[in-house]
C-alpha cells in the first residue's frame, strides 16, 4: 500500500508534523512525528525502544540526510553498533562518515562516582548541544536518561537538567526521541514518574510473552497538540528493523467490484452457474464439512489464474503446507514447482500466539509482492478456533475484505462447517449454520458444498447460496472429486 | 636530595561550568588543595570550562561539575563535587598515591 508523502500541514494547534520514517509509525501518528518536540519511548526491559531510537536517527539518515546524534547513557557506543549491525542498515557507515555521532555518558568511564560537595550536571546539556552544532543534527536520540537517578544522589538537580536539556534541545529545533525504563510491577513510565511528565508525547512500547512467541503492542499515550490514533497497534521487529501495523481504515466507499471482469474457476459448469465466473473483486466463502473438496476448489481457482499468468497466495492456516501440496499433487497440480517459481506464495502462521495484525500485514505484503489477483485463505474457522474472539476476527475478516476489494483481487476463504447429514430440501437450503449466517453479510458470496445420503449412497452436493450484484444459478448440483478436481453433474432433485 | 627516586608531578584538569559561585569556590578550594599537596611548583592546574570547551569534556567523559581529574600521578582519579570539604579531598588525593 503507498502512501503519497504530502506537505506536513500543521495542525489546527500549529504544531507542524515530520516523517520519522518508521514503518507504519508515520500513519498511526496521522502524519508523523511533532516536529522540534521531545517524545518519550517507555518501556520494559526487551521491548526493543532502543532499536526505536536507532531506527529514528537511522531513518532520518537515510530518508533525508538529517545527521543525527545518539545520547546513551548505558551501553557503550561500542556496544550499541554491534547490537544493531544485524539489521539491514548501513548505520555503521554513517557514524563513519561522520553523519552520526555519539554522546557517550556510559558509566563505563566511572569506575564509582566519587563525589565531594554539591555539582551540577550541566556537560550533558553542553556535551549535547556541542555534539549536535558540530554535525548539524535534526534528530537526538537520548538512550535511559533515567541512569542518571541510579548514578547521582541529587535528584532535584537531575530534574532541572531533564527540564534545561528539553528546552534547549526545542530551542535549537531538534526533534528528540527519549527512552526510559518501566520497572517491572510499576505504573510509572519512567524512575519517578517524571519524564512522561517532562515529555510532550509518550508512546509505551509493551511485550505480551505467548506460548510460542512474543507479541508487541504500541500505544501512544499522549501527544501535545497533535491528533493522533488511540488504541493499541501490534508492532513487529525483524532483520530490516521495527515494523509497526496500524489499523487498516475501513473504508468501504473505496473499494467496489467489477461484474465486467470475471475470474473462472476453470470448472466451466460452475463457471456458468456464477454467472461467468466470479467478479473481480468478489469475496467468496467456500463452506463444507470435510472432505467435501473445499481445499480443492480453491487450488482449482489458484490453478486457473496460474493458467492465465498471475501470481496466486495461499493462507495456509488450517491444512499444513506439505499436506496441501500432497493434495495437489494427487490432483495432478505440481504446485511445488510453482511455488519454487515464485508463481505461488503461501502465508503461514502459528495459530497458537496468532498476530492478527501481523497476519494481515504478512498477507498485504505477500499479495503486493507477487502483484497477486486471486488468494485462497484456509480457512477462516481455523481463526475462530484461535485465541481470538469472535469479534476480533470479524475485524480481521472486514480489514482483509477491505484491502483485496481495493486491489480487485478476488479471495475464497474456506469454511469448516461441521453440520450433520441434510435429507429435506427445507433443510438443505435454509441450513446454515448462525457463524456462517455472521459471515454472510462480510462476503460477496456463498457457495456451499455438503453431504446428502440417498438411497445408501452419499452423494455431494453444490449450490451458490448467494452472489451479490450477479445473476446466479440457484440451482443444487451433484458434484464429484476426481483426479482433474471437480466436476459439476446434473441438477439434483428431490 | 635523593637521586634515586624522581617524583613526577601532580597533574590535575579542573571541569567547571561557566562563572557561577561553585565553580569560583571549586577553583579556590582546589588550588588550596595542590598548593597544600606539594612543593607549590610540582603541580599542573588546568581549568576548564564545559561551556568554553565541550569537547574537552567529551574527550574526559564529563559528566557533571565540577569535576576534578588527577591524571599525575597513577592512579587516575575523578572526583566530582564542589570540595567544600579541602582537607577530606587532600586526604582522598594523598592515600591513593602510596
């Protein structure tokens, strides 16, 4: 998803916004950063604020060329760049060139501070302050300030220096981004509660320890004199740096479907029965019990865009990855050579610490990759059967619909119904269940596949329950799974 | 005099900020100190200014002032504060040499 880089209109309040160039933060901040402000980054032990802090003047190097310096306070600078040379950034380079400096306040120099008499702690303004004169800097980065109540007594006058080096840092139009750590069990964001009050902006970063990995949350808690977006976004660390996931707008007037376009599904009596084929842009809900060929309808639907030259995704939630290739294999579809071609992508993830905000984004960036037109997602009750709740995935399912509509890219999410045999036609056509009939107003269309027993035979059964905005045959099939996928038969008839 | 021990020279840095009350009294108290330490002519005082030369203090890792640094003779030593106190500072300098 772009986002067009406007002028930072300042707000109604006057106070102008920067990109900080942090993946997503810019957009929860509607805009980025106050500019010439201090923000305060609190956190526990491992939340990865600092990481925050380096990707601040990182970006600002990058972007727009802005030097920047780093303040630290704890870990030697040393220290600090081999932490981060994993990332892909060429950070290094820049405090070789010079573009980035640091102030090093590690209480590595000091092996006890001995003291004699009253002090005051104006070098770390100076130092500062000389460090960001001689490089130009726009951006600080002020790495556990709050060391400084562990190290000196006089914690009025660390106060007055909180206090000093914010106005001076404001005054000489720095953008400053500060750390601090919460202590575990407490409620203040910082030692003493005092630099979220010393702060114009606080956002709190926090780690949530699942059963198979960490799930990280941001919040902004307060911003002087911007808009901001409340709430809690998920964010994610990986080797290019922090990722943060705001929410995706639903925005339903934007995205629409094309009747003119229609994807096949290259089973050409289902094809008919739709109308031609799906709409571009249609969301499709597959449901059956198991075994009724779910799974192969949608790698038929995949096929048939493979077919055609597209790329294709496929979320693989409910079957496993080498199991789906196993059934497509048998169905004569090699789909691992797609997948080595780059043609096929699938999504995974762990259902048991399930991001689903992570997810969302894993599946953007996976379709905007391959520039992808038709996904299959199984299944959307493997979601329900997660840890999220049931409102929390009908969220997921409307941001996902939202986003696919606005590409046309058409998506099948399969569901596992596990209704019982239907022998009446009264309850084979009005028997869905109250989770499908949730779903039903999220999607575009409905196709059911189920199981009758007739005549000691167990037959399979198709029918298009709905199909927004086209002509649909309201017809049930009789269908069978063979090695080419499945095959439409006759009409079925009570 | 003995030939064969040669006394090196007390050599101090003295970190102040600006004109302020402290650092005219951390001067003072100071150079009470290294005059009152040895024969008045086997000390080096350099005082420095934060605010005149920050870089100064960012080669020595200054963090507060004033601070005092005995570079001469071995060990290093930092103290910081304004040493009101001469005589406990004198002390503190005179036990670390043996």
């Amino acid at each position: 998803m772009t986002e067009k880089k406007k002028q930072q209109a300042p707000d109604r309040t006057g106070v102008e916004k920067f990109l900080s160039g942090i993946p997503g933060l810019d957009r929860v901040m509607e805009g980025g950063l106050p500019r010439c402000r201090t923000v305060l980054v609190s956190g526990e032990t491992g939340c990865g604020k600092t990481i925050l802090l380096h990707e601040f003047l990182y970006r600002g190097l990058h972007d727009h060329g802005e030097p920047g310096v780093f303040v630290t306070f704890e870990e030697h600078p040393d220290e600090m760049l081999a932490n981060v040379a994993n990332f892909k950034w060429d950070y290094e380079q820049y405090y070789r060139d010079g573009k980035l400096l640091f102030a090093d306040f590690s209480p590595s120099h000091d092996r006890e501070i001995e003291t004699a008499g009253s002090y005051e702690l104006d070098p770390v303004v100076a130092r500062i302050l000389s460090a960001v004169q001689k490089i130009g800097a726009k951006r600080v980065a002020i790495d556990n300030i709050g060391m400084l109540f562990s190290r000196f007594e006089d914690i009025g006058e660390i106060r007055r220096i909180l206090f000093l080096l914010s106005d001076r840092l404001k005054e000489a139009g720095i953008s400053t981004l500060f750390t601090a750590e919460i202590e575990e069990g407490s409620s203040q964001l910082s030692r003493h509660g005092f630099m979220e009050f010393v702060a114009d902006g606080v956002i709190v970063l926090r780690t949530h320890v699942g059963q198979n990995q960490m799930s990280r949350s941001l919040q902004v808690r307060k911003m002087r004199g911007i808009d901001y977006r409340t709430g809690t976004v998920e964010y994610d660390i990986s080797d290019k740096g922090m990722r943060i996931f705001p929410k995706i707008p639903v925005d339903l007037s934007v995205a629409s479907t094309d009747f003119h376009v229609r994807r096949s599904f290259g089973v050409p009596a289902l094809d008919e029965a739709l109308g031609g084929g799906i709409p571009q842009g249609h969301m499709l809900l597959v449901t059956g019990n198991t075994g009724t060929g779910k799974t192969t309808l949608g790698m038929q639907f995949l096929q048939q865009g493979i077919g055609d030259g597209e790329n294709v995704v496929w979320v693989a939630m409910e079957e496993p990855v080498p199991q789906v290739l196993k059934t497509a294999a048998a169905h004569g579809w090699d789909f691992e050579t797609l997948v080595r071609q780059g043609r096929l992508s699938f999504v995974t993830c762990s259902l048991l610490d399930l991001s689903p905000d992570r997810l969302l984004y894993q599946i953007v960036d996976t379709v905007e990759a391959v520039g992808a037109n038709r996904v299959v997602f199984d299944s959307v009750s493997s979601l329900e059967s997660s840890i999220m709740s049931k409102e929390r995935v009908r969220e997921f399912l409307i941001q996902l619909t939202v986003y696919l509509k606005t590409r046309g890219t058409n998506c099948i999410m399969n569901y596992l119904s596990a209704e019982s045999f239907q022998a009446s036609s009264g309850n084979l056509l009005s028997s869905m269940a109250t989770n499908e009939m949730r779903l039903s107003s999220i999607v575009d269309g409905i196709i059911m596949l189920r199981y009758v027993e007739r005549e000691q035979t167990v037959m399979k059964l198709l029918n298009i329950l709905k199909l927004r905005g086209s002509v649909h045959a309201k017809d049930i099939f009789r269908y069978e799974i063979d090695t080419g996928g499945i095959r439409l038969g006759e009409r079925f008839n009570f | 005099m003995a030939k064969q021990q040669i006394m090196s020279k007390y050599r101090f840095k003295l970190y102040i900020t600006g004109s302020s009350r402290r650092s005219r009294h951390a001067v003072d108290n100071v150079e009470w100190i290294c005059k009152s330490l040895t024969d008045p002519h086997e000390y080096e005082l350099q005082v420095i200014d934060v605010l005149q030369d920050p870089r100064q203090a960012e080669a020595d890792n200054i963090i507060a002032t004033p601070t005092l640094l005995k570079t001469e003779p071995q060990p290093a030593q930092r103290i910081i504060g304004d040493m009101a106190d001469r005589e406990g500072v004198k002390a503190r300098l005179v036990y670390n040499e043996a």
